[in-house]
C-alpha cells in the first residue's frame, strides 16, 4: 500500500483508494476526529475512527503531539473545514505524548514561550510556515544563481582576517584558558594554538569569494556567518546565513542590477510555491496588529509587499540626494527622527532608509555612492575622493536589506585605504595579490538570509526565523 504525506493526498485527492498515512496528533475530537500533520502542509488531515471498532487502550494513547499511522480509505468529507477525510481502518502509535507534560498544546503560545521550546516549536503552524518558507527562499537562491552561471563556493567558517575590520569576532583557540602560554613581553602566545596564529569565526565570506571570483568569473557563497556583538535586539543574531556573490568585470551599475534582479526572482519563486504558508502567515500578521496602534500597522498585508518588491523597479539615488532629501523632510525638521540628519556624512539609521522607502519614494530604493569614511576599506574610491562605490538596498518596513560595492581593483589606493585603518598589511597579503596578478574591475553584494525570511513571512523579531537562534547569553539546544 502506498503511503502518502498529507500535502499529497490533499492535492491529489485519490478519492476511495486505500490510503496510509504518518503524523503528529495536531488535536483529537469526541474520540472520534483527529486532526493529524506531518509537516508537509500548513493544512491538516482529517482521520475519522469509529471508536466503538478500536480498542479503548489504543484510544487513550491518541492524545495531541503523539506520532500516528493512520490506515483507512479517502472519502469526501461530510463535515465542514476540509474537502476529504480518512475512514480509518487501522490505527498504529509510533510514540504516545503525556498531555501533562506535552508543552505544545492546542492553544495559543507566545513567541517568547515558543522560543524556550525550539526543539518542539516547528510543530506549530506559524514556525511550520516559518520553515518551509525559509527552505523555499534558500532553493531559490540557490536555483537563481545556478541557472545565471554562478557557481557555488564554501568560504572557510574559520579565519584569521576581519573582513569587516568591527572587530567583533569570536576567537578560535585550543589554548588553555586558565593558564595560556606567553611570549616574552608577557602577551598570550599564539604560536602555540592551533592554527599558530590568532583566527576567528568568520563575519563574511567575501574576502575568500572576491579571489575565486578572479578565477572562476562569477560565484556566491551561501554560509554561516559570525558576530560577536553584545545586540539584544529583535534585528541581531551572533550566527546567521549570508549570501555574497562576487562578480568579475561588474561595474556598480551591473551589481545593482544583479541584486535587483536576484531579489525579485527569489521572492518570486516563495509567492508561487508557498501560498498556503503566505496565506497563513498573513492572516497571522493581521490579528496581530490590530493589538496594535493604527500609526504601527502595516501599510501593506504581507502578500501584498511582496508582490510590492517584485512589481517596482527600484529607485536608485546617491547618498547625496538622500542627505537632502532626508534634511528637508517633515520629520527631520519636526525632530521625529530620532537620529536628526543635520549635515552630509551622517550613517543613516532605518527610520531614514524606511522613510525614503514608504513615504517619499513609495517603492524599493537603492542608495549608491557613500562617504568613504562611513565604508569598509575594500570599496572602490570615486575621483572626488570622499565617496566609494558602494550600495545599499532598502526594503519597507526593514530598512537595508542587502550591502554591496564595486571592490577597490587598484593596488596603491588599496594599500593606501589599509594603512589610513590601521589594518595589518601582512594579514591581507594574499587579497593584495589579487591587485598584483591581473587585477580587473569587480563587484559584489551581501545578503543577511534571516532579514529575508523576516521580511518574506512577517515574524517581527530575526530569532523566530532561524531554527536554533543563537544571541547573547544564549546558546541552548
């Protein structure tokens, strides 16, 4: 007998066939209905026992949360909610769940409770959603790139460069904490670890896909990412995915239109794969804001800002017209902001990206052309001298959701930038060798993947988007 997974037999539908079928008990009914989930599909399957042909004891073990296989005929369902349902036949428990200590129970869970409960939580319908959305956003990213020629590289998770030159990193070591060996002036002695040098979880892979890329043309890295930055907030994570393609002869021009390009098609792909889970996740998103003030809702529900990022071109406009945009604006000159724009060479914060974005532009912008001294050293130096090739992409309601630059090709005005940071040239030696052998025009971007999935399903804080999040004095499960 074939067994199916729920999502395939209500799709399909084989009315009157013998059907099996495996699951967790989502809630069970007057002894009779169990509403049964495999994970396949936000929707459940109906299973109807006729309790007087089961054995009492087998009864009691169906309780919600217990594992099930199911056995019986698919009919048309009589009842209202579904469209088909299992006469069942037989009835096997895999594994029982004590309804006393079982903690993910038929009724509503806060987010934070859920998150104490990570291991259980994707049994629920908003991180089953959640889930399969992020699994579809990552095949399609993967997809994407594949098919426009890319190819896929593993940048090393360990490193001894700070691509990022923030100097949040978490170290690596095997040296005894308690009693690490030192060199004469009296510093740890870092010859003696591991690596006989001072290395690090990586903050990007970027530096490593910038010399593949002068080999292979074009590639992206897809990978776990580091940062050892003290931010409990409901944007910052210690670990999360990065996706950075590094493109050889890009321009900037080109590098946007890659990350445009790439974004729509990614959302794309998860609004004609996930509509079921969209579905849910908006409905979701509603009821939870109208706890909310009218002034914090959405302008958009959240199918609807979807397709707002796939059907716009996106704007694009420098640093400088922003400034005075942003400077002349009713909310700077009201002081609603709560960082002021008072002059060029401010770092601008996401309730001015959201403004640009939501109220003046009304559609997705791309900012190009920042003041170098607010960049990191690899941007590419414009002839004024003060600004670098640089871009971000700001979504509504997220603010930057992708950073990228045309990469500094020139040798002296590299070596230059170094030094100004204070960055060890000896450290870098090998990405100065990229300038040195056949040096070339190049461009990439990054990705934060969590942002993504926040901004595709709605979750409000990066944590419930990532199956295990890892944040400061956190690191359970």
């Amino acid at each position: 007998m074939k067994s199916y997974s729920v999502k395939e037999l209500l799709k399909k539908q084989p009315i009157g066939e013998h059907v099996e079928v495996n699951g967790w008990v989502k809630t069970f009914r007057s002894n009779r209905f169990v509403a049964l989930n495999d994970g396949s599909i936000i929707h459940n399957l109906q299973c109807v026992i006729d309790f007087e042909n089961f054995d009492e004891d087998l009864l009691k073990q169906i309780s919600t949360g217990a594992a099930l296989k199911v056995t019986g005929t698919l009919v048309e369902s009589q009842g209202r909610g579904q469209s088909v349902e299992i006469q069942a036949t037989a009835v096997f428990v895999h594994g029982t769940a004590d309804p006393e200590t079982y903690p993910i129970q038929p009724k509503k869970h806060s987010l934070e409770f859920l998150r104490e409960k990570a291991h259980l939580r994707v049994r629920t319908n908003t991180f089953s959603a959640v889930m399969r959305v992020r699994s579809a956003l990552s095949f399609a990213v993967h997809q994407y790139f594949q098919q426009k020629g890319f190819y896929y590289m593993h940048a090393p998770i360990i490193t001894g460069s700070d691509a990022e030159g923030a100097g949040e990193m978490f170290r690596v070591s095997t040296l005894d904490p308690k009693s690490p060996p030192l060199d004469d002036s009296g510093a740890i002695d870092y010859s003696q670890d591991f690596f006989g040098k001072e290395t690090n979880l990586t903050v990007s892979g970027q530096l490593e896909a910038e010399t593949y890329a002068m080999g292979l043309g074009n590639v992206y890295t897809f990978g776990p990412t580091f940062r050892a930055e003290n931010s409990n907030t409901s944007r910052h994570l210690a670990e999360f995915w990065m996706i950075e393609p590094e493109m050889a002869f890009y321009d900037l021009d080109a590098n946007m239109d890659l990350a445009e390009e790439f974004i729509k098609s990614i959302l794309s792909y998860v609004l004609e794969n996930c509509k079921d889970d969209l579905e849910f996740l908006e409905k979701r998103l509603l009821d939870e804001e109208k706890s909310k003030p009218q002034n914090e809702r959405s302008d958009m529900a959240l199918i609807e800002k979807l397709k707002f990022i796939v059907d716009n071109n996106f704007k694009r406009v420098t640093y400088t017209e922003a400034i005075e945009i942003l400077r002349n604006c009713k909310p700077n000159k009201k002081k609603r902001f709560q960082f002021p724009i008072d002059e060029w060479g401010a770092d601008l914060q996401s309730e001015h990206e959201r403004f640009l974005v939501e109220k003046h532009f009304k559609c997705p912008v791309i900012l190009f052309d920042y003041p170098a001294n607010i960049k990191a050293f690899y941007m590419r130096l414009n002839e004024d001298g003060k600004t670098v090739r640089a871009m971000d992409v700001l979504f509504p309601g997220i603010g930057e959701i992708v950073g990228g630059s045309q990469r500094e090709e020139r040798l002296e005005v590299l070596q230059q930038k170094i030094k100004d940071l204070n960055i060890d040239e000896k450290e870098l030696w090998w990405y100065l060798d990229l300038r040195r052998f056949g040096t070339a025009v190049h461009s990439g971007f990054g990705l934060g993947f969590e942002r993504m999935v926040q901004f595709a399903t709605g979750m409000g804080n990066i944590r419930d988007v990532i199956p295990y999040p890892r944040t400061p004095q956190n690191a359970e499960f």
